[in-house]
C-alpha cells in the first residue's frame, strides 16, 4: 500500500503545470495612423491644419503575463501640409490591464521612448530629435494567431524640439500575427 501511495504523489497528469507553461510569444503587426503633427511651419509649435496619414508596422514581445515590449515604426507622410512629415521609431514597456475573456480583449497602457524624424516645410530641412509617447488600446484576439489593433492611441512629447516642446498626438489600427 505504502509503494502505491508514493507512485501516486509523483506521478504527474498529462497536462503541463501551468506555472512552467511557454510564456514567451512575438507578435507582429501593421498599422494605419491618423495623427495630428502640433506644427504648421514657423518653428512655432502649434495644430496642424492637415492631420498626417500614415503607415507602421509592431512587435509585440510577451515574456509572462506582466512583462511585454513593444516596437514600432510609423512613418506618417500622406496629406502633408507644406511638406511637412513626421516619422516615429519607437520601443517600451507594455502593460496589459486585464483580459476580458468573453469579449477577446484586452486594453493595454505603454510608455515607448525612441526617435521622431520631421521633415519641416517646404523639404529645406529635416531633423532627429527625442521622441516620448504616452498611450494605451485594445487588442482583439480574432484567431489563434490573428489579431485585430482595435485602437491605439498616443500623446507624444518631443522634450528637444527646434522651438521648444512639440506635442504630436493621434490613433492607429492595424492587424498583426503571432508567430510564436
């Protein structure tokens, strides 16, 4: 009786133990942005009267529940005003709020440090400077490995801009795909 009790408290179940399953997945994404620039031309920061259209691409990286990166690249160059874009280069730390199972959705708050790339008016110059953004949005897992960039939103400082402090800020959608 005492052999049968030992086998019985190490045998394991067929299932991994959740506490040493794979957490680790990549993600990656494109994007469709709107933002508005904060900068109409003068080295004057100030509202855009054109918003900038614009491509991206993201990789998400989840090492466990609680500690996801982000990337992203975003170059908003449709609809200039007075040829003036904006590029942005991006990387930070994720935070997932909470997943809603029934809905497949989970909202997420990041913090991305990086570069933003400007192009001012006209194309007679074009600058590098320090680029912050704030944001957060939702992700919808439509399949195992697709999923839909509901909303994404971002309010960016540019703390060393020419003419102070440059205040872009605007939304994204996309799609992306886990590869693992």
């Amino acid at each position: 009786m005492c052999l049968i009790s030992a086998g019985a408290l190490t045998a394991r179940a067929q299932v991994v133990p959740s506490a040493t399953r794979q957490q680790l997945s990549l993600t990656a994404g494109g994007l469709g942005s709107l933002f508005q620039p904060d900068y109409a031309g003068s080295l004057i920061a100030q509202t855009s009267p054109n918003h900038l259209y614009g491509v991206g691409a993201y990789v998400d990286v989840k090492f466990n529940r609680w500690v996801q990166l982000e990337g992203e690249a975003r170059w908003l160059r449709f609809n200039e005003y007075l040829d003036i874009s904006e590029d942005n280069y991006l990387i930070g730390p994720r935070l997932p709020i909470h997943h809603f199972r029934l809905l497949r959705a989970t909202p997420y708050a990041k913090v991305l440090f990086g570069m933003g790339k400007m192009n001012f008016e006209y194309n007679y110059a074009y600058g590098h400077f320090t680029d912050i953004a704030y944001g957060g949005g939702v992700d919808i897992q439509a399949t195992k490995r697709i999923s839909i960039r509901a909303f994404d939103f971002e309010y960016q400082q540019w703390p060393n801009w020419v003419g102070g402090t440059l205040s872009p800020y605007g939304g994204s959608v996309g799609i992306g795909y886990k590869f693992f």
